[in-house]
C-alpha cells in the first residue's frame, strides 16, 4: 500500500545521503501514479549554487523524466518545507500535491503567504516531523559546533 509515510522514508534517505556529504539535510522525492520518478537532495555545497536545494533538484528531474514542465499530477514529498525560491519553482511547476515534514519557522514558505503555491495544490505537512527536523537539528548543532 502506498501512502505518505512511505513516500516521506525516501525523501528521508536522501536527506541521510545529503548529510553524509556535508549538506544540509533536506531531502526530497516527486512521485508520479505511485513511482517515484525523481529523488533528489541538497546540493548547494557540492555544486556552489545557492539555489541547488532539493526541491529545485527533484523539479528538474521530475520534469526531465515526464518531458514536459507542468508536473499536475505529480506530488513531492520533502523533509523540510520548502522555502519561498522553492515554493515558486513549484507554483511554475503546477505541482499536484506537495507534502512536507518538518515545519521551517526562519525561511518556509508559509510564514510569508500559503498563496504562493498554485491555487490548485493540495498542501500536507507534519509527516514524518519529529524525524525530518531531528536530522536538520543534529546537522546544524555539529556545525556549530
């Protein structure tokens, strides 16, 4: 059976990845009639582009993969929220359905304005949160050490 839980654990392994490589760890997967067609992390440090965070990353690959660049029926599931560059793209996008873990209270979209996303996109949040900002929390106390 498929449901958000399970789709949310592969956005979670590429966070894991993410952190093994000194990103931060955001994670993210954009799945299509139950497959995942895009799996993606940030990559900002690896590719010294500040927009490289894994929304952007899994957008292009999703749209890569489907040959088009509206992705309507498309979901992305991703450990943090997205920030307000991040929700943009996915406006661009038309993305079906957006679901995301932990909350981000400095730099999520939502503290600005839910409107930023397509009229049409369904939004979830809170799966999987106590995990997703666990591992953004251990990132950032080991680098500040």
């Amino acid at each position: 059976m498929f449901d958000d839980s399970m789709f949310m654990c592969q956005a979670y392994n590429e966070a894991e990845i993410a952190l093994e490589k000194g990103e931060v760890p955001v994670g993210a997967v954009v799945v299509c009639e139950n497959r995942i067609i895009a799996r993606a992390h940030n990559m900002t440090e690896a590719l010294t582009d500040v927009t490289a965070h894994a929304e952007m990353q899994a957008i292009t690959a999703a749209a890569n993969f489907l040959g088009g660049k509206y992705l309507n029926e498309c979901t992305l599931y991703v450990t943090l929220e997205p920030c307000v560059m991040c929700a943009g793209a996915l406006a661009w996008s038309q993305i079906g359905k957006v679901v995301y873990g932990a909350s981000d209270e400095k730099r999520g979209f939502s503290r600005l304005s839910e409107n930023i996303l397509h009229p049409k996109t369904e939004v979830i949040s809170g799966v999987m949160a106590d995990e997703c900002a666990q591992i953004v929390k251990v990132f950032f106390k080991a680098k500040r050490g």
